[in-house]
C-alpha cells in the first residue's frame, strides 16, 4: 500500500472500524451504513477526497444478506489517490443514508440507483426516477429482474424466429 493511504486508512479505522483490502494501489474499505455520511465528510474534509468520482452497487442475488454494496469511490485530486467505499445492504428493504448533502454529484447518482436496483437513500431531497418511466415495474439492474430478450436471427434459425413474430395480416 502506498505510504500516503496509510494514515487515512488507520483514520478510518479508529473512527468508523472498517476492514480493508488493497488492489494495485488502490484501498478498498468496507463500513456499516451508519457511518457512511461522517466518513464521506471526514476524508473529504480531513484528507481532501474533493471528488465523488462514481458511485454504483453491486447486486450479489441470490444471496441475502448483504444482498447488495452501495460502491463509493472517491478521488484525491490534489493527492492524486484513489479510495473506495463499500457499504454492504440487505435485500429485503435497502436503505442507506444519502450522501447528497457532502457530495452535489451524489444526487443524480443516488436516484439512479433506486430506478435500476431499488435501493432507498434516507435524506435524499428529489427520491423519484430518473431514468425509467414512472409506471415501470421492477428494477432493471437487479438480478432477478426479467431479461425478456429476443433470440438472434440467423440463417440456419429463420424459420423458427419467423414462428414467434407477429406479422402484418394483408
């Protein structure tokens, strides 16, 4: 691990008790939901991560609990270092706090991540979709979700795709 990630990771786990891994020089901490506001704020404040670079999940179906990680990764400009959050969510009601209130970025990113996995964000100041339409059912970036997908045509399949298709009636 590079020498400079080395007092922000013992900082994050005196404070919040994360575990850790480290992948090519880049650190990768793990911490409940609780304390994902006061982290955010303090390696923003205290160790100058001014950028939210990108925030995602990860869906880990079937598995339950945690079902999902709410990923936070985040960019030292000034330091040129990079450090990402995990924050582990069980799948039967995910909420996390929103993290809109340190980071503007986190907006947008939050409320796509309730359109396509569902994922709640207490706090959040505009908690509606984004990308789907209103009406739409389900997540589409989950697991479970339905693929519904249609089979390429090839020659030797023609005539079986052709089976499935609703064709104009003359």
């Amino acid at each position: 691990m590079e020498k400079s990630l080395e007092p922000i990771l013992k900082d994050l786990q005196e404070k919040f008790g994360v575990t850790h891994e480290e992948f090519r020089g880049e650190l990768q901490c793990l911490l409940k939901a609780e304390h994902i506001i006061e982290a955010l704020t303090t390696l923003r404040d205290v160790h100058q991560f001014e950028l939210l670079s990108a925030q995602t999940a990860v869906d880990y179906y079937p598995q339950t609990s945690p079902r999902f990680h709410v990923v936070y990764q985040l960019t030292s400009l000034s330091k040129n270092l990079s450090v990402q959050l995990r924050v582990p969510v069980n799948g039967d009601q995910p909420k996390v706090p929103s993290a809109a209130a340190v980071f503007k970025s986190a907006n947008w990113r939050e409320r796509e991540l309730l359109d396509m996995f569902g994922i709640e964000f207490d706090g959040h100041p505009d908690p509606r979709r984004i990308l789907m339409p209103e009406d739409t059912e389900g997540h589409p970036l989950r697991r479970d979700f339905p693929l519904g997908y249609e089979e390429p045509q090839f020659s030797f399949n023609f005539d079986e795709i052709g089976l499935g298709k609703p064709f104009a009636k003359e």
